[in-house]
C-alpha cells in the first residue's frame, strides 16, 4: 500500500513540516531570533524611559522600512514600487495614529496624575 496522509513507512509527519529537527538543533536555530528579540524588547524599555510613548512607537514602527531597505543589499532582492508603498503607507499610518507631536517629547506623561 502506498503511504497516505502525511505517513511515510510508518513514521508520523514531523511537526514542523519537512524539516524534521531534533530538540538540540530546534534551539540552536531559534536561539538568535531570540536573542534578537530580547535586545529589541529591552531597547523598547530604554526607550520608553526617556522619550514620550507615542514618540518610541512612531520610531520603531520604522522597522518595515528597514528590513525592506536592507534586504536589497542582503539577499539581493529588488526593491519594487508595491513595497515602498506599503512601507511608506503603515509608518505613515503608525505616525498618524500614535501623533508623537502631541505628547511634547517627554517622558512624564507615563508619570501624570492628572
């Protein structure tokens, strides 16, 4: 009989798809994504201890621009019109929303009583 249903000689289908990873090698390669994310996360908080919230929100909303920049040099990929349009639309639409100019640059609006 042939194998059906994502079964191949009586093995199950890996839950990761066809890469079937053990444990050790599952950590090695999410452990710089991780990494990655803690320093992104603690820059956030540093972030947010000097500059005003709406302001730190706008800044790293940035952050498609970036990897859209970047992946030209890096993977060698075309930068096209579609996604300088969709970059230029979120940050313009994450500024619009967050209006970091209301705030007046400053830190103490996380501290107000009022």
């Amino acid at each position: 009989a042939l194998p059906t249903g994502g079964q191949r000689e009586g093995r199950k289908k890996p839950l990761l798809g066809a890469w079937d990873a053990r444990p050790r090698q599952l950590a090695l390669a999410v452990a710089p994504f991780f990494v990655l994310y803690l320093g992104a996360n603690g820059l956030y908080i540093a972030a947010l201890a000097s500059l005003s919230p709406p302001l730190v929100v706008s800044i790293f909303s940035t952050t498609p621009a970036l990897v859209a920049l970047l992946s030209v040099p890096l993977l060698g990929r075309p930068l096209r019109a579609l996604a300088v349009a969709a970059v230029a639309c979120s940050t313009v639409g994450v500024v619009l929303v967050a209006q970091p100019w209301a705030a007046g640059g400053r830190a103490s609006s996380l501290n107000s009583t009022s």
